[in-house]
C-alpha cells in the first residue's frame, strides 16, 4: 500500500525517532511512504491566529503538491497537529467556494492549484490500524512485550476533529489500547488519555504548562504505568523534555519514559532499539524496556482483545 507522507517540522527535528520507527515499521507491513517534496511548514497553531487567510493558504500548498505528486490522493501524517491543519483546511475550502478561491489565488503564485476534496489526509495511527489491521499486525509480532505496563496517551487533537467523521471515542478512545494489547503489552487504565498536555503553554504560561503536564504524568504514575505511549510530536516533547522542570516545580519524582507507538511496534516485531531511536528520548526508557529486553523472545503470539474491544470504523465511514 502506497501513501504519499508528510513528515511535518516536528519529525525533522526533536521527533526524529518517530520518523526513523515509523519508517522502520512501515515495510513490515506492506506500506510504502513517499515523502511530499518541497513540503512547508503546517503553521501549527500559531499562524492561524495571526492570520487565517495566510495559514489556509501555507497548508493548502502542502495538499496541491501532494495531489501533484501522489496518483491515489492519499497522504498521512504521523503528527496531531498536521493532520488536523491538513485535514482541517481541505474540509473548509469543500465547505467554503470563497476560501477555495482565495487560497487557490494565493496558490497561483507559486504556479498551484488545489481542488478540495482531492486529497484525503489520514493520521498514521489510523492507517496502520484501519488499512493494515491489528490481524495482519498480530502475525508481524515476534518479540511480545509481555509485562510491560503502558498507560496509551492520545492528546486532544486527534479524536476531535470535529468538522470530520468520527474516528474513535472523543473521550475515551480504545484503538491505541487495542494495538498495544496486540503487540502484547498490558494496557493500564489512563482516564486523562484524551487531555491536553499544554501544546505551547510551556512558552507562555509556566504555571499552567507544569500542571498540565503533572496531571498526565500523576495520572499514569496511579495506575503505575512503566511508560506512556503517545502519537504526537508535541505531547512526546512536554511529557518528556518537561518531565524535570514537572518536578523541581512541585517537589515530585516522575521518570516515566514517553515512547512513540511506532517505537513500540518494531521492538515487537524485533528490530532493535537502535533502529527505533531508541535512547534519544530525554527520560531513558532502558529500566522500563529491560523487562522485555532482558527476556528470551517467545513463539508465543499475543492474544488478540476480544472482538467487541476493537472498534474499527471505515476510513470512509460517517460519524
């Protein structure tokens, strides 16, 4: 299965290691990413409250160019942020004839042109999950991590697109929980796992930022999670980078790693943790990994959850 793929800044830089795992992983299951050229920044959340004009046009050149560069119209996104922004401005140019008009008049500039609706953007969580299948992930799985206790973290952006079709629960989603139970780990239960982690609050608001992220980090530490697996950039970066700042401003003593779900997919498929970027996170997750690490692999497949646990909308489907 073909795609075309949009890395985002976030990937190039501190997110490096949810690229290499994601790319890692992608061959081992029959997918093949071709990068967009000459992509641009999204304008995260920024550039859109400066000015909106400006930001539809900045995403909607990234859509022009991928519908240009990638015959079947399909483009995923490993990061929250982008797949919201890409996914957002397609859907309001559909919406919106008059903002179709001005961006495509942007767009001209740079000798592009966009037809909304022309490419569908999907977040990589949902590819792998939807496109390729937990069955088809179960048979991929040669070293299961049995005994590790992993607290699922989904942020607030990619359940909650809101103008889209309804992808999981808005509060409580399950998917990220149904492929960790299928790489064989041991989900603890994480009501805060649909919560902000304060995106670019830590720039602005110190106080706000370190409870924010105190919270997720307190949360998983209840339910003694070994790590929290996430699915975006920027939540991987504040439960990570801040994790020290989280405790000398309140006197805790967090060391939780924070992973990438990519990153625990190839370990249970047994690639090393090498190959995964393993070790570049702030936070080592070597004491919590050396469970599994530690362990000869085992012939034994994990079970899958029962069918009833595994919601598993269409791409296409309605909300």
């Amino acid at each position: 299965m073909k795609y075309g793929y949009y890395p985002g800044c976030s990937l190039e830089r501190n997110a490096k290691a949810y690229h290499q795992s994601a790319m890692a992983v992608a061959p081992l299951l029959g997918l093949e990413f071709v990068e967009v050229e000459d992509w641009n920044c999204c304008g995260a959340t920024e550039v859109i409250a400066v000015d909106q004009m400006a930001a539809y046009a900045l995403i909607a050149r990234n859509l022009a160019l991928a519908a240009e560069q990638n015959g079947n119209g399909h483009l995923v996104a490993p990061c929250s942020a982008c797949f919201l922004n890409l996914s957002k401005a397609d859907h309001y140019m559909i919406e919106s004839p008059e903002l179709a008009e001005k961006v495509n008049t942007a767009l001209a500039a740079g000798d592009l042109h966009y037809e909304p609706g022309t490419v569908k953007t999907s977040h990589l969580l949902q590819v792998i999950t939807e496109a390729v299948g937990l069955e088809a992930i179960a048979e991929k799985v040669t070293k299961p991590l049995y005994g590790l206790r992993v607290a699922p973290y989904y942020g607030c952006l990619i359940v909650r697109p809101g103008f889209e079709k309804k992808y999981d629960d808005y509060e409580y989603p399950t998917v990220l929980d149904d492929l960790m139970k299928t790489l064989g780990s041991e989900v603890v239960d994480f009501p805060l796992k649909a919560h902000c982690c304060g995106g670019h609050m830590t720039q602005i608001s110190e106080p706000v930022a370190m409870e924010l992220i105190r919270r997720l980090l307190h949360n998983a530490a209840e339910y003694e999670a070994d790590l929290i697996v996430t699915l975006c950039p920027m939540c991987q970066f504040n439960l990570d980078a801040f994790q020290d700042n989280v405790n000398k401003y309140f006197g805790t003593d967090y060391h939780i790693p924070i992973l990438y779900f990519t990153q625990l997919m190839g370990l249970a498929f047994g690639l090393s943790p090498d190959e995964l970027g393993i070790g570049t996170e702030f936070v080592s997750a070597r004491p919590a990994l050396d469970k599994i690490l530690s362990e000869a692999p085992t012939k034994e497949k994990p079970k899958r959850p029962p069918k009833e646990a595994l919601p598993m909308p269409s791409l296409g489907g309605e909300g």
